[in-house]
C-alpha cells in the first residue's frame, strides 16, 4: 500500500483512489462496473509511464529519497533469505546507519553490507536517516576484511544523504574512516558489486561502492553534493532558496543515473518498474538479482591479483576529461 | 528613535587611509602585523604563531633545496565534463583563476631534493578554487603516487583543500577513490609516503590522500576536518568548542603524528626520510 504521494506522482494518486471507491462500491454488490475499473486501471498504467519517462532531475532526487522507496533491508530480505547480521566496529559501538552479515544469494555465499535508512520517526532517528558515523565506516571495512578471509564476494547497497557531520564523527575520524575504506576496498582481493538503490551521497556513499561492478537502479541519484548544498553555495540567498534553485542545482550536477551511465562512470542502469521501486518491491530485487549475478558469474572466476589490477585500472579510467594546454 | 539619530549625528567618520596590503591583521590573535616582518618570518604571526595560508609557490621555496623542483604536467586542465554553469561558466572561471593565482590549478607536482633526499612532491594551493580536488588534482596526485612508486623515492603531499570541486560532479568525487587506490598501491612494500596539512584541510581530500599517510604532519593550528565546521553548527544547532577541528585536537584525538611549525618543516621532513629509508 503507498502511503504517500510525491506532487509529481499526485495524478496518479487521485485516479488510484477513485479506483479503489468504485472497488469499495462494487463489493458485494451485483453492480457491473468491472470494465470501467479496467478502463481507469489501464489509464492509471499509462499514466505512471508518461510521467516517469520524463523525470527531471530533480524530481528523480525527492524518488530517490521516497519515504516508501524499499531500503537495503528490504532488498535483503528478499534476496537473501539466510542471511545473518552481524554488528559492531570492534573499536567504539554499531552504527545502525550501516548494516552489514552473512548469507547466501541464489547459492552464492556473499557478504552484503549497505546504508540503512529508517521508516517512521522512531526507525529514522535509529538509522540516524542514514547517515553514518566513523564506527559504521569501520564495521564495513570490518566485514569486507572478514569477506576477503573467507573469499566471500561483496555485495553492497548504498543509499545515504551522505556521512554525518558531526562532532562526535569528527572526533572519532570520519575522514579517516571513508579514505581508509577506499584504500581497503581499491585492494581488496575478492569482487566487490555495488548496487546504488536511492541516494548516494557524496563520500559517505563512495566508502561502500569502490567496486568492480557499479550500477545504479533507473530512478536513483549519485552525487557529489546534494542540490540543496550546491544551490546554496552557487546562490547563497541565506535560507531563502526555493525548489526551483534546488532543480536547476540538480540539473547543473548531472547526477541521475542516466548521466552517470553516459559518462561511463556506471557499469549499467537497473530498470525499476512504472511508478518506481515502491510500487513493486519485489520486481525491482528480482531485477537487481539478475544484475548481481550475472556480475558474479563474470567475476568469480577471475584471478585474485587480476581483480585487483582491473579494478585499480576501471578506477584510473575515470576522470578522463583532461587535455593539456 | 531621536536618541539614535543625535548619536549619529555626533560620530563623525574619521578612517585614517593607510595603504593597501602594508599591514595584515592576524586571524588568531588580531594582532596588527608589518607585511615585511611577516612575510620574512614565513608568514607565521610574531606574536601568536598562527600560520598564514601560503601559496604553493612559497611552500615550494621552504620546502625544498633550491633550484631543485622540477615540475611535471604543468599543462594538464580539465574540460569540463559537466558543462558546468553557476554565474559564470566553469571555463570561464578556470580561466579566472589562472590569471588571479598565476598557476595552471590547485595543485603542483614534480621532483625534487629536500636536504638532498630526492623526492616526488605535491602541493596544493588554497587560493585556486579553494584548493578543491577535481580530475587534474587527482590525475597529478595519482601520477605522483605512481612516479614514487616507480623511482621508489619518498612522496610528500602538502594538502590545503577545501575539498572535492563541485563543478566537476562526479568526477570530483570519484578523484578520492582514484587517489586513494594510488596511495594504497605505496602501502606494503612502496616508498614512504609523509601527509602534510595546513590550513585548511577538508572534505574530499582529508577523507582520501591526506589521511593515508605513512607519517601525517600538521602546521600548527590548521583546520582539519571532514565536514565544515558551519554544516556541523546548522546540523547539531549549538556553537563548536574553541578548539574544535584543530591540528591539536586531531593530535589529541590520535589522528595525527605530529604538530610542526613552517620553520621546521624542511629539516623534520628530511629527519624522518633518514630515519625511515
């Protein structure tokens, strides 16, 4: 059941409602008014697909933090039916921004570790909105060493507005903890698959995803910097920006999967269905299913010392808009 | 309303003109400081030792032997992937700021002799788009790793960065994993590998280069930290200890090897290459 209604996705949700009045009407009663609730179903179809063909950036970045949008839990509960958490930074606490274990894909035995956002203002504050601190950097870093022991491929779904800024972090060395895990994972001697499921948020979604396979469900967002951050060092009108200062940011930061693929900086675009992720669940995790295992199938063959030079040579490919002058 | 209007009608304005750029006020300790007296003590305030920011050029010049840099890739200039565009376009303001800083971008690489030690050397420059890291600033930080990795000489990196560039998007960010697996490739059996910061250091750079360090050294008082310390303040809505995200906090914090002042950086440096290689 969605819950609730982005303004894009508005229409939509007015004609759904008015399907569900005459189901509600309909019940029980010997009223013949099937074919009309096909006619509005069939219509609402339409409907979902002509607006999600023309998202704009912006648009796509609230889809990407859509309150009902599936979280990686979600995904790996679906995924990985055996699968077993496993908490804790050995050094300072667990960060519950981060969630990472154990299970089996398709009988494929993986480490899965991802960002976790929560659902309701309780589950949210828990999950810190996503948002980790250093220790949820480290427990990653923990289990991808735990996965390299044991030669575990990782899986790894991001999804966070960024890493948090605060002072706890910063005593506890965020940065050291994001460039730690991107040295860690730029060596780490088994495959790495990322996943990006809503919002990759600038270094606190790249400490998860320096990975041999990267890829992008079709509705969500990788980026430097958020559209609000942007806007509001390009036009620093004190408070006052609006969304349209918001979506000319997104525009200008070219950060949709969409671009993304077409500057080669992904490996693919996952298709979500009409309406996005929230509207099937289990569509959209069957979807990324294939996806990492036709990943796995190409990389688990490969070399220990051959992963890590082509993954150190995807990673130098990046950034190629030099000249000289 | 009428009290306000006699006072100022009483003030008169007196500012005595003195001539631009003779004096400089310490952002420390507010001390009013002759230009020449600074400038010849290294730009380290007399009175409180707060380090000025300096230009890579000036670091150069404290750092190494001289006469001994040669510098490698000058030319190398990004092409503006994303087209980028705020008030003015990001070529346009590339182009800005080569004129302004005389410099081709926000950082300098090459090789170099300090105290005789041959040495690969990165420094960035704060007043070129405040030292931000985009492709050419991690592409010259990649090839430098790999210069050492390949001569097997030491590599210093003197950061001073606000962060990734945001005009570059993903690309800029993408320059922390690319320079972070250039690092990694130094860490088993490569040359020694010495982080410099100064002030300031910050975001996309301190969460990559400048924290992988085989030893990390700090200018005194610098500002180090990962996110700043304004989105900390908005965040967490209350003001920040005095102290907070300073070169003696990450010190005290362990993140850190040691604090050293501009007049001693040169002979450290060259005291840990001698000790360990």
């Amino acid at each position: 059941m969605i819950k609730c209604y982005l303004d894009f996705e508005k229409p939509i949700g007015e004609l759904e409602l008015k399907i569900e009045e005459l189901r509600h009407l309909s019940d029980g009663k010997d009223l013949n008014i099937s074919g009309e609730i096909k006619k509005l179903e069939k219509k609402a179809r339409e409907l979902r697909t002509t607006i999600f063909s023309k998202l704009t950036p912006w648009q796509k970045t609230l889809l990407a933090r859509h309150p009902d949008r599936p979280y990686t839990l979600d995904y790996i509960n679906i995924l990985a039916e055996d699968f077993i958490e496993l908490h804790g930074d050995r050094k300072f606490s667990d960060d519950r921004a981060i969630v990472g274990g154990i299970g089996t894909i398709k009988n494929n035995p993986v480490v899965i570790i991802g960002h976790q956002k929560g659902r309701g203002t309780k589950e949210r504050i828990r999950r810190n909105f996503g948002q980790p601190h250093s220790e949820g950097f480290r427990k990653a870093r923990r289990l991808m060493e735990l996965a390299e022991k044991f030669r575990r491929p990782v899986i790894t779904f991001i999804d966070t507005p960024g890493a948090y800024p605060g002072i706890g972090a910063e005593e506890r060395g965020q940065a050291e903890a994001i460039a730690s895990n991107l040295m860690t994972m730029s060596k780490l001697k088994v495959p790495i698959i990322s996943v990006v499921i809503g919002e990759g948020g600038s270094g606190g979604a790249l400490a998860l995803s320096v990975s041999d396979s990267l890829c992008m469900l079709e509705h969500s967002i990788y980026s430097v910097i958020s559209p609000e951050g942007c806007a509001a060092i390009l036009w620093k009108k004190n408070g006052d920006l609006k969304h349209e200062d918001f979506a000319r940011a997104a525009d200008a930061l070219k950060l949709t999967a969409q671009d993304l693929m077409a500057y080669k900086v992904i490996d693919d675009i996952i298709p979500e269905p009409p309406g996005g992720a929230h509207r099937d669940v289990k569509q959209t995790a069957g979807n990324i299913l294939a996806k990492i295992l036709e990943s796995l199938e190409e990389l688990k063959t490969k070399p220990a010392e051959e992963l890590v030079e082509d993954r150190y040579k995807r990673l130098k490919k990046i950034g190629s808009f030099l000249k000289e002058r | 309303m009428a009290w306000f209007k006699q006072r100022n009608a009483l003030t008169t304005e007196r500012k005595i003109k003195i001539p631009e750029g003779l004096w400089v006020k310490c952002n420390n300790c507010k001390e009013i400081i002759y230009k020449k007296e600074l400038d010849k003590n290294l730009k380290i305030c007399p009175k409180c030792n707060y380090h000025f920011r300096i230009s890579a050029k000036e670091r150069l010049k404290l750092l190494v032997d001289d006469g001994s840099f040669i510098e490698m890739d000058p030319g190398l200039s990004s092409d503006d992937p994303l087209n980028f565009r705020d008030k003015i376009s990001y070529t346009e303001r590339l182009e800005a700021n080569r004129k302004k800083s005389s410099l081709t971008e926000a950082a300098i690489y090459g090789e170099a002799t300090i105290a005789g030690h041959p040495v690969v050397l990165v420094i960035m420059d704060f007043s070129f788009m405040g030292g931000s890291m985009g492709s050419v600033v991690g592409e010259k930080v990649v090839r430098a790793a790999e210069r050492a990795l390949e001569t097997g000489r030491p590599l210093i990196i003197a950061a001073s960065s606000g962060g990734a560039r945001m005009q570059e998007g993903i690309f800029s960010l993408m320059q922390m994993a690319r320079v972070s697996a250039a690092i990694a490739r130094l860490k088993d059996s490569g040359p020694l590998y010495i982080s410099v910061l100064s002030d300031p250091t910050f975001g996309g750079v301190t969460a990559s280069f400048a924290m992988l360090g085989d030893i990390i050294l700090a200018e005194p008082k610098s500002l180090i930290g990962f996110a700043g310390p304004r989105v900390i303040e908005q965040t967490i809505k209350q003001q920040l200890p005095g102290d907070f995200q300073r070169a003696e906090f990450l010190l005290e914090h362990g993140f850190i090897d040691r604090i050293v002042d501009r007049k001693e950086l040169k002979k450290t440096i060259a005291k840990i290459i001698e000790l360990l290689t």
